[in-house]
C-alpha cells in the first residue's frame, strides 16, 4: 500500500484532513512541518528568521527523502511550499499518492486572517501575497498531484470520504 501524501496551499485543510484520514485508515500520521519543528527543538517562523527560508526547504526534501523509505503505509501533510523544490516532484511521486487540496484565495484568505504562524504570509498586503503565490503554485501543484481535490464547499469530513471512495484501493 502507498503512502498517502496531502499537499496543497497554507490554509487548504491539509493538517486536519490528514488527521481524519491517517485515523480513518488506523495509519501513522507525518505533518513534515510539525517533524521538522520536532527535530530541530524550534518553530518555523524562527528558523526561517535565524536559518533562511533556503535551508528549511532542504530540510524539508531531506526528510520526503527518509520518508520514502518507510515500508509501513502513512499519511503524510506536507507544508505547502514542498512541492515547489524541482527536485521534491520526483520524491513526491516515489513516496505515494499524491493529492492536491485545491483551494480559492479567499478561502485562503478568511482562515488564515489572524494567523501569524507562516513566515510567508506576514506584513502588508496578506490579499496580494496569497493572490500571487497562489496563483504561481497552483499549475505546479496541479503537475505533481495524482488526485486534485476542490475542497472550498466541502466538510474535512467529506474531503476525508472523497479521498476514501477516490484514491484508497
Ligand atoms: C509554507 C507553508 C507552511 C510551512 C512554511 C512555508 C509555504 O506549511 O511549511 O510556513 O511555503 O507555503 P502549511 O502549508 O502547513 O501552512
């Protein structure tokens, strides 16, 4: 059985899908952001500070890289910049199914209003800054995803029963 991989936007659901998901299929859940805080004793926002955004990234494909050697089936939630390593496209499609949560800029936009958590979306003009990465990111994510799932209207739960009935054999 492969790896079932979430990836997708900051605020696309990611994180608590995954949880449902991982506890639906009585699977281990990876969060790669949550690991890599775990392993380095910090907080994203602080390594991006002290480190640069450069080397999280690394940090990043160094571990899909550990993770694709994992026999046992996982979910795993990727952070939302991952798929956008050139080199992470192929470990992506090693590690397992890959499914894309799409989702709109204003759904985006309304659930991370207060957030203060992502380093990229800090400062003014968080509109702007959502808009354009977005807009970027979007076609890549398409490009890596197996299965793309448009989850603006939809529940965790149906997202969940979706995944199910869509990419679990
Ligand atoms: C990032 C998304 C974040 C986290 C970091 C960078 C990005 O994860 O990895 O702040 O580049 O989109 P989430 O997608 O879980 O918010």
């Amino acid at each position: 059985m492969k790896h079932k991989v979430l990836i997708g936007f900051m605020g696309c659901g990611k994180s608590t899908v995954s949880k449902l998901l991982a506890k639906e299929l009585g699977w281990q859940l990876i969060d790669t952001d949550a690991q890599i805080e775990e392993e380095q004793g910090t907080t994203i926002s602080r390594m991006f500070a002290d480190r640069g955004e450069a080397w999280f990234r690394i940090l990043e494909s160094e571990l899909i890289e550990r993770l694709s050697k994992e026999k046992e089936p996982m979910v795993i939630s990727t952070g939302g910049g991952l798929p956008m390593q050139p080199q992470n496209k192929e470990l992506l499609e090693q590690l397992g199914d890959v499914i894309y949560l799409q989702v709109q800029p204003e759904t985006v936009l309304k659930r991370l209003e207060k957030d203060t958590t992502r380093p990229l979306l800090q400062g003014e003009d968080k509109e702007q800054k959502v808009k354009e990465l977005l807009a970027y990111r979007g076609p890549i994510y398409e490009d890596v995803a197996d299965y793309t799932i448009v989850t603006d209207e939809l529940t965790p739960k149906e997202i969940v029963r979706k995944i199910l009935d869509e990419v679990v054999e």
